[in-house]
C-alpha cells in the first residue's frame, strides 16, 4: 500500500484531487485490520469492509432474521469495533461499506428483492451512520435478487426506492437517537439534506416512517 501511495502521488503531482486508495476489502477482522493498518503507513484513505449479515441466502429464515432486532442489533459491533480501530490507529482514513447485499450468493428470491428486505436494509444505513461510516455500497445496481433493479426489466426494486429516499432527505450529520419501548421499532435521527429540519426514520415489522 505504501508503494502504491506513492505511485498515486508521484502520477498525480500537481492535480488538487487525486484518486482515493481504498483498502482492503474482505470481512473485517478486527486484530487483522489493526496489523494492516499498522503496515500501510497511513497510505489508504479508506478502510473498507463487506457485509452480509443475514447470511447464505438459500436461508429458509431471512424473512425472520430481518424482522429480529436482537438478530439486527449483533451487527452493530462491526461498525463499533472498525471506527474504534480506526480512532486508536495513527491513520487519517474514513471507513467504507464497500459491499453489502444482506444476504450473499445473491440473496433469495421474493425476499431480497420484496419490501421485507427494506427493513433490514434501512436499518444498515441508520447503523453505519451512527458508527461514522461514510459511504455504503449496495450490491448490487443490477444482477442477482438483491439487485435494486429487476434484472430483467430494469423495474427498480423497493430497496431502490429506499436508497433514493435515503439519499434524498438524510443529511450527513447524524443525531444520537434513543427509543424507550419495543425494539422491534428502530429509530435513527439526520439533520435533514436540504432545509433547517429534522429526519426521524423509525420502522417497526409493519411500516416504515421518514418523519
């Protein structure tokens, strides 16, 4: 990484914007990411990582994984666990979802692609905010059953509509937020994109509400 750093720099001398290395993909593993970062030197702008929580997606229980907090709560420690690695380290790089489709092998069919698979993945987006993630790649745009769009008719699938709420109202600072009753409603609260306001999405198992 240290070499490529510098073949990045030494190529694009002069030019204000350069392009990001990003690194290392693959699931994160905590004592691995350390040494990693450790070696690079501070020369990856950003750490990224791969998620598929839900697990193979020939899984006859996705749909009851999706609607379990206690299940959707055990990802939360990913997030932690990279951004404190990344704040005890010397480095200045941010953190990256660079892959995530929930489920993988291309998920299940009339689930992945069906307004269940919104729940779990809404829920991603709130979490990786809170944990001061940056960005969150979908996988993928078209191909598999997780794909926002049908991959036969290009007829965007509800996870799309979700993406394009998402991006269209949540703003980038991100409020600590708190919920007193059941865990089976999530709350996550942004300033919102484009006016003085704010954003509360709170989903329980029956409906999803951008306040």
């Amino acid at each position: 990484m240290v070499s490529l750093h510098k073949v990045v720099d030494r190529t694009y001398s002069g030019v204000e914007q350069k392009p990001l290395i990003l690194a290392p993909g693959g699931f994160f593993v905590e004592d691995w990411y350390k040494d990693f970062l450790d070696k690079s030197e501070n020369s990856v702008d950003v750490i990224t990582h791969h998620i598929y929580n839900l697990g193979p997606g020939i899984d006859q229980h996705l749909v009851e994984k999706i609607l379990n907090p206690s299940y959707l709560d055990g990802e939360a420690s990913t997030f932690r666990n990279l951004r404190n690695t990344l704040k005890s380290s010397a480095t200045s790089a941010i953190a990256w979802v660079s892959e995530s489709g929930g489920a993988y092998n291309s998920g299940h069919k009339l689930v992945s692609n069906a307004f269940v698979y919104s729940f779990w993945y809404l829920d991603q987006l709130g979490m990786a905010s809170v944990h001061d993630t940056k960005t969150y790649c979908r996988q993928s745009l078209i191909g598999g059953n997780y794909g926002l769009l049908n991959t036969t008719t290009f007829v965007p699938n509800p996870d799309y509509y979700s993406a394009l709420l998402w991006n269209k109202l949540m703003g980038r600072r991100v409020l600590l937020t708190s919920f007193s009753g059941t865990k089976k409603i999530r709350a996550y609260t942004h300033c919102a994109k484009q006016s003085v306001s704010l954003i509360v999405h709170c989903s329980n198992p029956g409906t999803i509400f951008l306040l």
